[in-house]
C-alpha cells in the first residue's frame, strides 16, 4: 500500500481546504482520474491519481484544511488492491463482551474517552478542542452531517470565558488564505503612501477608466523602474523587469481574488478592454486558471467602483508597489490615485 499525499501546489502555498472527493474507500480507479478538489487562495484545483489502484482510506473530510505534505489516502496496487480491506480491529468486539455470565458490564474509566473519540469530528476540529479544553461530550454539533465544527467548538470554549455570545465562523478559502496573507504582508512591509489627482480634462469622455489605467500603469513602470520589481528580503536584492505583470484586484463574495495580466504593454489597446472583462469575470467566477494567478510585478486596485476617493493599500511581498484609483470626480475631472510603495525597496 501506498499513501498519497497533498502535492506542492505551487507559489508557496502551505494548505489547501478539501472542498469533495470524488472517489470513495474501496472505489478502483485509473491513473489521472480526478481524485479530490480541494481549494486555495488561488483556485479550485482537482487533483487527479497518481497511479491506478483500489482506494484503501481517505484521511481527510471536506472542509478539513490539510497542509501540503500530509497524507490524503492510501491507495493499494496490483494484485493485492483487488483483496479489499477491513477497517477496524476484529478482535475489539471480543473484549468489549462481558465476561462475568452475561451481566451488566463493569464500568471502565475508558468509557467516557471511547464515548469522545465516536462522536464525528475532524481531526483537526479534535486538536482544537484539546487546545481550547473543551470537552466534546459537551458540544452540540451543527455539522450538515451531525459532525461537530471548528465553530461549535469556539462556541463552547467562548460560553466558558465570559465572551460574547456571537456567532463563529470559520474563515476559509479565499477568505482565509488573504487574512493570512495580509498578516504576513503587514507584518514584513514597511509601507509608504502618496496621494494624489490625475487632471481627466484631456479625456473626450470617461469610460473604459480600468484599461486606460493599466495603459498608464505600464507608461509609469517605464518612467519609474524600482516600482516594477520583486524585493527578496533574506537576500538583500530586487529584481527588476523589463515587462509589466499587473496584478488586477478582483472583489467577491468569497474574498479578493488577483488575477495577473501578463505582460500589459504588449497587448494591443483595441483588445485590452475585453482582455481586462474575461480576466476580471473568470475570476469572480472561479474559472481563472491558476497560471494566471501567479507573477504579478505590480498591483492595480480600482476600489473607487465600491467608493472611496483614497486609501492606504496593502503592498504584497514579493512585489513593492501598488496602485489604488478612487471614485472619479465629474467637476473638474479627476482621478484620484493612491500609490502604496515598500520603503524598503523604494526611496519615496
């Protein structure tokens, strides 16, 4: 037998949740058959087989966050994967019987552990209780399937402290994996921000604002290189390019989403405007493939469709910059512009 584990997905992921599988403990199935969904910050990626063989054991349930490395299942090949398996031990039921001429079992001071490890619950959601000192017994799960949650769990351990009784939700996928990028992000960059208005007076009209942006992103990268680079702090170095990857922040329901447009200065105006529309609605969609979510040099964020006119962005390592518009004003018209930069790697 083998065990499969979750794959480096690429771009410094670390987890993954599973959304689903498509298999089941027993199923046999062929080499690249799509195995489990699972998703990051990036996408919904399907991870198919390895190899053909019989499905001994699934480790992880949906909604499990399951780090890049640990085991997902384990699968059995040749001839002894036809054999089937059988989960459990046989002989537990034999010395589960009394043996005391069929009267009422003893009590045992296991009965109370094996009582807590039946109840359904991911082993994740397991640890947490541990953490937090919650007694399982003492959760009411919530669960679609009668499992116990991450949140449950919050529940009681919050009742038990004298916090306020609100609701607790789990921050997943795209959510999750911002927060903790955010974090991390705030955490390492040394921010500085200038605002300012663009003068709109020249322009015969002021639509298709967002291509017209990306078109001025890519002139400014030529006039200012040390905004269009990665910074490698362990190092000491920043790379520069000679091309512009803007990275295009998408808002949805789920979280933001940023899709990168490759290559920005090479794409020719007449067709920038319905590059920019297919990129933006696979994104919010959750169809953008995950190439296109890798490699941004830069960052442009039009928050002034939600409203606002400025604001203190948050720069992501390894990038340096990034650019935020605001809500045109009509008299005079302006564009205000938010440039977020990492002093470290930009004087300012």
């Amino acid at each position: 037998m083998t065990t499969f584990a979750l794959p480096d997905l690429g771009e410094g992921l670390q987890e993954a949740e599973l959304l689903g599988w498509h298999v089941s403990e027993g199923d046999h199935v062929s080499a690249d058959q799509p195995l489990v969904s699972v998703e990051t910050d990036k996408a919904v990626i399907e991870i198919p087989a390895p190899e053909s063989g019989q499905i001994i054991k699934l480790f992880a349930e949906p909604g499990d966050i399951v780090a890049v490395g640990a085991p997902l299942m384990e699968y059995g090949t040749g001839p002894a994967a036809d054999t089937g398996a059988i989960v459990g031990d046989l002989e537990s039921e034999k010395r589960e019987k009394p043996d005391d001429g069929g009267g009422p079992p003893k009590a045992r001071a296991s009965d109370r552990r094996t009582a807590a490890d039946r109840i359904s619950v991911a082993p994740a959601v397991r640890r947490l209780a541990k953490e937090l000192g919650v007694d399982l017994l003492t959760v009411e799960p919530t669960g679609i399937r009668g499992e116990i949650t991450s949140a449950d769990v919050r529940n009681v351990a919050a009742a038990g402290t004298g916090r306020l009784p609100g609701v607790s939700e789990d921050l997943r996928g795209i959510r999750r994996a911002m927060a903790i990028r955010m974090h991390e992000a705030g955490r390492e960059v040394v921010p500085a921000t200038l605002h300012d208005d663009a003068d709109l007076g020249a322009w015969a009209d002021m639509t298709r604002l967002l291509p017209r942006a990306v078109q001025a992103l890519v002139e400014a990268a030529k006039a200012e290189p040390s905004l269009n680079v990665w910074y490698d702090r362990e190092n000491q170095t920043r790379t520069l390019f000679d091309f512009v990857n803007i990275g295009i922040a998408v808002d949805t329901p789920d979280g933001l989403i940023v899709p990168v447009l490759k290559d920005a200065g090479s794409i020719p105006p007449e067709t920038l405007p319905e590059r920019l529309e297919t990129l933006i609605k696979d994104a919010r969609e959750r169809r953008v493939q995950p190439d296109d979510l890798r490699n941004a040099t830069i960052t442009l964020s039009n928050f002034g469709v939600l409203g606002g006119r400025y604001a203190n962005l948050v720069v992501v390592p390894p990038q340096v910059a990034i650019l935020g518009i605001g809500r045109a004003g009509k008299s005079p018209p302006s564009l205000p512009l938010s440039l977020t930069m990492d002093h470290r790697a930009v004087s300012g």
